[in-house]
C-alpha cells in the first residue's frame, strides 16, 4: 500500500460499489453521488442510534428518578418511625421519673443515718493512740522470741499470774 493512502472500514456494498466505479474509470460525479449516499447512510443511522441512546437515557433517567423517590420516601419513613420510637421512649422515661425519684429519695434516707454511724466510727478510730499498739506488738514480739531462763521465767509469770 502507498504512503499516501490510508485503510478504512465501511460497509461491503459500499466497498464493492466504490471498487466498481474506480475500476470503470467513472466520472468524479458518480464516485461522489456514491459517497454522499453512504455519508448520508451512515449519517441517518448514527442519528437513529443517537435517538435509540438519548430515549434509552431518558428512561434510565426516569427509573432513576422514581427509584431515588422511592429511597427518599423509604428514608423518610424510616425516620419518622424512630422518632416515633425515641419519643415513647422518652414519655415512659418521664412517666417513671417520679417512681425513680421516690425510690432514690428512700435509699438516700436509708443510707443518711449510716453515713453518720461511719463519720462517727471514723472519728472514733482517729483517736486510738497506735502508738501504744506498736510498744504492745514490739513487747508481745520479744516475749514470744525469748529463749533459754528468759522464756521459763516469762511462762512462770504468765502461768502464775493471770
């Protein structure tokens, strides 16, 4: 094939049709009828496939459309339900607030009185001298590690002077 031409693809009768008309040494007249009828062929049906598009497109459209009301109408019912849900909720919430009030009220008397009972037995226990306690340990500590005539005179004392 030379530099200067180019393969395309076209239909066959259009192809056998242009092969002829080169062939018979034709006039450019008729070689030009020729192509303008498959120009204006193929022209019509890219315009029919358009349209066949554009009316396919239009219906996607449409059924996208309906669809996204559907999922709008779905979402919003949806939403009123849990509202629905969230306000009974709320108002058994609020119809037992006087119930958990009274209940909380008694266990707050209930406990008052043992919390004085503790603060005064806390009180208490911070006056004991642990002090006394440590020289008693340390005492009780060395009586019981004592050994040899130190350990049989301190269970003479015990024994004999309860």
């Amino acid at each position: 094939m030379p530099d200067n031409q180019e393969l395309i693809w076209v239909d066959k009768e259009f192809a056998e049709r242009w092969k002829k008309l080169t062939t018979e040494h034709t006039k450019r007249d008729e070689q030009e009828k020729v192509f303008n009828e498959y120009m204006e062929k193929i022209t019509k049906q890219v315009r029919e496939d358009f349209k066949c598009n554009l009316d396919s497109l239009e219906e996607d459209a449409a059924m996208f459309t309906g669809l996204m009301i559907k999922v709008k109408q779905a979402f919003g019912k949806a939403k009123d339900e849990q509202l629905n849900a969230s306000y009974e909720l709320w108002e058994k919430f609020e119809a037992e607030i006087p119930s958990v009030t009274k209940k909380t009220a008694a266990l707050i008397a209930l406990l008052t009185p043992l919390r004085e009972q503790l603060t005064d037995i806390n009180n208490m226990i911070g006056k004991i001298s642990t002090h006394d306690i440590d020289k008693l340990i340390r005492s009780v500590d060395l009586l019981a590690n004592s050994y040899g005539t130190n350990k049989e005179m301190v269970e003479f004392l015990v024994k004999n002077f309860k």
